[in-house]
C-alpha cells in the first residue's frame, strides 16, 4: 500500500504546481508524523530533481508553517503539527443551501449540510469536525467555530411591514435578516440597503441586524453600481479626512526637488492611453544615442513620492489596495487630485517618476539599464486608436518615435514568445450607456499593436526591475521584495481541457512545460475567428492558476519569466507602491525588510484584486441584463459556454449569458459530466456539449439576481435533432 503511494506521488512530481506538492507534501508528514524534514530531504523523498520545483518545496514548507498545518522545529527543520479530529478551512456555500469547506489538511472537500453550518457563512474561515468516513462517501463534517467572518455587512433590499421588516440580501447568504423598526434608518419598503448583524442568537434561525445605509430605490442606476461595490466590501467614497490630506499636496514641484533626480525634460516623451483615461500611469521617451542604441524609458507616476508610509492617505490607499473599474465609472484607489493631477503624467507639464531606462540594440536587446527618480515632461498625449492609426498609415505627430517604439516592441514580443510566453488576449465587452446608466448598445475592444507596445515596454520594465532586486550576481541573501506570480496549470485541469478540444480537432503537448506554452499559443491562433474561439479561450484560461503578489518568487508561468514583479501602475495599485518603496531602499543601500510584513500586505492586496475583479464581472453581468430586459420573447443563437448540474449557460453573439434551466429540459433526466463539460439524457443520450451552437428564447430578465433566463428552441446537439417549437419534444434520430 505505501509502495503504491509513492508511486502515485512519484508520478506526480512530473508536473507539480503549489497545490499538488502541498497535497504531496502533507501526505508525506502525515505518513510520517513523528519525523522531521528539511526541504532536501523532502525533495529527495519526492524524487525531485528540477531545481525550479525543489525551490517550489521551501516555499511551500514555509506556507504550510505559516497555515498552522506544520512547525518549524529548528532552522531548515519541520514536522506536522498534532492532528486533532478537526480541520480549519473556507465554507463555500452551493445554492442548494449546503456548503463545502475546502482545506489544504484534506484532500477533497469537506461535504456540510445546511443544518451543521451552525451560522457560517460565504467566505467565512471555520474549524470543522469531521464524521466518520463512509465508503464512496465524500468526507462530512460540521461547523464547530467560525475563526474570521468574511463579511460584516450585506447587501440587498428591505421588506418593510408595520412592527418590523426583512432584509433580503444578495448573494450566497442563505438567510434574511430580521429588523427592527427603530432599525430601519429612514429605508423604505424595497429599496436596495445595506445591513449589518447586531447579534444571532444560537436557537434563532435569522440574525438580528440594522440598516446602515440607504443606497436608493431599485433600478436607479448609481443605487445598483453601489451596491455591487458594497457587496463586495469595496468603498464608495473617500472619508473627508483623506481629501483634505490629498488637497494639501503642492502642485508645483520644488526646484531642489528636481535636482535630486535625473532629468529627462528634454527627451521626446509620450503617452498611449484609453481615450477616456484620465489618470496616466506611465509615459515612454526615446532618443538615438551618439553610440547608435535606443534609449528607452519607461517612467511611471512617482506615487511613492506624495504618499508616504504611515499617513492617512497611504493608509486608505493600503486599504483600497487597487483602483476598481465598473462599466460605468471608476473608484479610484488614490483621490483625485492625487489620480487624475498632481501624479498624473499629463502632456505639457513637469512630473516626478520612478523610471526604468534601457539602452536597446536594433533587436530590442539590452545594453544597459538604469533605474532611478527621474523628472519628465510629456509632449504628447495618445489616445490608442491615435497611435495606432499611426501605426498603420506611418503618418501623424511624432511618427517617427512611435514607429522606432513600435518596431522595437515587435521584437520584445518575439523573444517573448521564443521563451515560452502565453497569448491570452479576451475581447473586451463594452456599453455604450446614456446619461442615466442605461446601456444602448454594446461593442466589443480587442487589442491591436498600440496597445502591444505599450505592454511590451511595460513587461520589459516590471521583469527587469524584479531580476535586478531578485536576481544580483552579489547577492548572498535573499532580499524581501513584491513580485507577481503565476504557478503552473493543475494537471488534471489541462487533461481534461485537451481531452475536450479534441472534439473540435484541435490537441496541446503535454510533455514539458516550453511544449505547452508553445502548443496553447498554437492554439489560440489556430481557433481565432472560429466559433469556438471564445469557449476554448475562456476554458485555457480555467485551467490556468490565477496570478498573486507574494514575497516568496515562483516566477510567472504564463509569462515564462523567472522574475517579474507589478511596478508600472502605482496610481492605481498599491503592490506598484511597494515595489517603488522597496526599489529606492535598496538603491540606497538598505538592508533586506520585513518579509513578513510584506506577504500580509500581499495577500490583502490579492485579496481586493480578486474583489475587485469580481465586482467589475458583476456589473458588465447586471447591464447585460439590462439591455436584454426589453427582448423578452426574441430569439437569439449563441454556443453553450457553460455547463453544471442544474442547467446549461449560453451566450449570445452580443457576448450576454444566460441560463436554460435543467427543469425546462423536461424530456429526460439529465446527468452532468464534469469531466466532458456536458449533461446527457439518461435514456436518449442526448447531450448538452459545451462548444455547441443552439437557438434560445429570451424568457426573463432578472435584474435583482443579474440572471437572464433563456428557453431553448433549437439544439445543434451531437446525438440528436430536436424539435421543440410547439412545446414538445420529437426526436428526430442519431447523428
């Protein structure tokens, strides 16, 4: 039985990510639990000899220490902490009412029936006691403490009678709070909220809470757009403390100030934007040097210089953690006269950067690299569609430094992808929207080159900023530092991936990691344009591992960069902040800072990325919505982009999802094959196969859920035709 295990683990190590050498590792301590291991050791057991993942085991080692599951007996020495019949994990609540605590002390989730959540919620960090197993069961267990909440307020709308009221939030909450009339703070009946619990007593089914603030009615434009950011804890508006600290900011930059820097006012300088961009991160200067290299600098917003640890502005900044963009407005993580004027590198006026500037050979190779306070002076001001027309015509302002830029961001981007770089590039839904909110109609944005330059000089400067800290042929030890990483695509996820877009005539390699990188970008090519462009590119992208920030470097799988760091956007990202901090600490000689201090600040700031991410993805789905509110009855085609075990997702060419319910496939029982991404009849065999093209009708809207809620009239399904447009379904044979 042991020899077998090794053997599972063994074959493992083959394509380790962070999740599965955990899984490896914890089987190892918990086989073993009165030994201990160094990462050597541990590596040697695993038969691991790639020195990128051995590197992977001390990382994970230190993570599992910090997680409680290991402690560190002496330097360099660990052992399993003593296991108690309990787990610590986060309950992810399913929409039956159940949830599933997921925890890295166990292998698959832990099944809790509503009845045991004993008032645990979404999010929330819990301990659990685990039953007894049952064969071909899936671990259970039950609440037994809620160790950290993961919301303190709610969002929803209140349901107003004369001695009380309900509030009915929004979400994966599973109850409704119960609130007293001298609660109500001026709310009326059905109005969008938000709650807070002021007490849950044991035997009571639903909290007692408060309101603390009224968005406005449902409907209205700016109550919805703020109660997407209050469900997700994000800020509406800035505390008047902070403004006034952010109005007492000079604009005018002292001269002594300029002499400290280097100045970089008398090279041509611009910057490519989106048109309606109003804060401007970062600019681009070129010149021809006497020694016949490009000189190429990457400035961005001297943030760091205004904001400064321990006041209120850093602290709100530190809070906010990254600017968040909704479809209709932006919540900026700086106030704006910090976002949009005294750091913005607007054209025509003098600005303090923090600057990466390269010495490039026609190849866009580097000769030298400097980095450093610089002083800069913007001449020119592109919107993309601007530089790009350049780009295409060779003609317009300043053509010949935005060509040179150009050429030599074609050739970076070459060497990126020779070294394995990824090509994900979505196409982005945007609304044209009224002066009330309401969307009229919606577009699509793709990336063309002007964006490709920007972005290629932006990767430059981030991958060689975290080299130069992570990386220095004097180093001797590490020095603490922000980087940005991307683990490596679970296993099983990218079996199953390729197991599926085999149905469409299309396979990746899966031998070695270069095989794979070049083999997706193969295929993204090879599917753009098709109909299944967007399902596969949405599917690759699931299988990949989201990016972090964390003081402990894996590198950057998808980018292929052993190093990369986020230093190029510090108006509206807080990690960028911290780069530009720690950069100027050690250009001065600093010893290394406190690592720890630094992972917290990272995680937090993973955290409010993922937020805030979540909570743009929530208002695109909610003006969706809106705009199919008045097709109810149309018929529309679109391809099945999502399948589960209650229903099939559809979108529609104008990029807008929605659901056909199982309960509406009334003809047969339907099974869901996770592993095939389809339901199929139980006695027909009919499927549901994720890729394929059918015909909906529009049967409702629902805005308070953000669901649209779709009637299938046609299927183009693989084993059957159908004919369900009296009602009825009539099976038309096998194909």
């Amino acid at each position: 039985m042991a020899k077998k295990k090794k053997q599972k683990i063994a074959k493992l190590v083959e394509s380790f990510n962070k999740p599965k050498l955990k899984n490896a590792i914890l089987t190892l301590f918990y086989d073993h639990p009165e030994r201990t291991y160094n990462y050597k050791q541990i590596a040697e057991l695993l038969k691991i000899h790639d020195p990128e993942i051995t590197k992977l085991v001390f990382v994970v080692l230190e993570e599992l220490t910090e997680g409680g599951n290991l402690h560190s007996v002496q330097r360099g020495k660990y052992k399993l902490k003593a296991r108690s019949g309990t787990i610590s994990g986060t309950v992810d609540m399913q929409r039956q009412g159940f949830a599933y605590v997921t925890s890295e002390e166990v292998e698959k989730p832990v099944l809790v029936s509503a009845r045991n959540l004993n008032h645990a919620m979404d999010g929330d960090k819990v301990k659990v006691t685990l039953y007894a197993m049952r064969k071909n069961q899936p671990p259970e267990g039950e609440v037994v403490e809620i160790t950290e909440r993961a919301k303190s307020t709610f969002v929803g709308t209140i349901s107003v009678s004369r001695n009380f009221a309900f509030f009915i939030p929004s979400g994966k909450v599973g109850f409704d709070l119960f609130i007293p009339n001298e609660k109500l703070n001026g709310a009326k009946d059905g109005q969008k909220v938000v709650a807070k619990i002021l007490e849950w007593p044991a035997s009571a089914k639903n909290p007692i809470g408060e309101i603390i603030e009224v968005l406005g009615d449902v409907g209205n434009n700016n109550a919805e757009m703020h109660a997407i950011l209050a469900e997700y804890d994000l800020p509406l508006r800035f505390p008047e403390s902070v403004l006034k600290a952010a109005e007492k900011i000079p604009e005018l930059i002292p001269e002594d100030e300029i002499k400290r820097r280097r100045d970089m006012r008398g090279v041509t300088t611009i910057t490519i934007d989106p048109l309606d961009a109003k804060d401007f991160d970062d600019a681009i200067s070129i010149r021809k040097l006497e020694n016949g290299f490009w000189e190429v600098g990457v400035h961005i917003a001297d943030v760091s210089h205004y904001v400064k640890p321990g006041t209120i502005l850093d602290d709100e900044a530190c809070s906010r953690a990254t600017s968040v963009y909704l479809v209709d407005r932006v919540v900026p993580m700086l106030p704006e006269k910090l976002s949009n004027g005294v750091c913005s590198l607007r054209p025509n006026e003098d600005k303090l950067c923090f600057s990466a500037i390269f010495q490039l050979n026609d190849q866009s190779e580097i000769q030298e690299q400097w980095f450093g306070r610089t002083v800069i002076h913007s001449n020119k001001r592109f919107a993309y569609e601007d530089a790009q027309q350049i780009i295409e015509t060779g003609e317009g302002e300043l053509k010949e430094e935005v060509l040179t830029l150009y050429r030599l961001s074609v050739k970076l981007r070459e060497a990126r992808f020779k070294k394995g770089s990824m090509a994900f590039e979505r196409i982005e839904v945007k609304f044209n929207i009224d002066e009330n909110g309401k969307p009229l109609s919606v577009y699509f944005k793709e990336a063309k080159e002007s964006n490709q330059l920007v972005e290629e000089f932006m990767l430059l400067a981030n991958k060689r900023v975290a080299e130069f800290i992570g990386n220095p042929e004097d180093q001797k030890t590490p020095r603490t530092f922000v980087y940005r990483i991307h683990d490596k695509p679970d296993p099983d996820k990218l079996i199953n991936f390729n197991h599926f877009i085999h149905k469409f005539g299309y396979g990746l390699l899966l031998g070695t990691p270069g095989q794979i990188t070049s083999s997706m970008n193969q295929l993204m090519t090879n599917v753009r344009g098709k109909k299944e462009q967007n399902v596969i590119e949405t599917l690759a992208i699931r299988t990949m591992a989201k990016a972090v920030y964390s003081t402990r470097n894996i590198g950057h799988y998808g980018l292929s960069f052993p190093f990369y760091t986020h230093f190029t956007s510090p108006i509206r990202r807080y990690p960028d902040v911290m780069v530009h901090r720690l950069l100027e600490h050690y250009l001065e000689g600093g010893k290394t800072a406190n690592a720890q201090k630094y992972e917290d600040l990272c995680k937090h700031s993973s955290e409010m990325e993922n937020k805030a991410a979540n909570a743009e993805r929530s208002s695109i789905k909610y003006k969706q919505v809106e705009f199919m509110q008045d097709k109810i009855g149309q018929e529309f085609s679109g391809v099945i982009s999502g399948v589960t075990d209650w229903g099939i997702y559809v979108e529609l060419e104008n990029k807008c999802e929605g659901m056909v319910s199982v309960n509406t496939l009334n003809d047969d029982f339907y099974i869901f094959d996770e592993k095939n991404y389809c339901l199929t009849g139980r006695h027909s065999h009919r499927t549901f196969q994720l890729g394929d093209e059918v015909k909906v009708e529009v049967s409702r809207a629902n805005l308070e859920k953000k669901q649209l809620d779709f009637r299938l009239i046609q299927e183009n399904s693989r084993n059957v035709e159908v004919d369900i447009s009296h009602g009825g379904y009539k099976k038309k044979g096998r194909r």
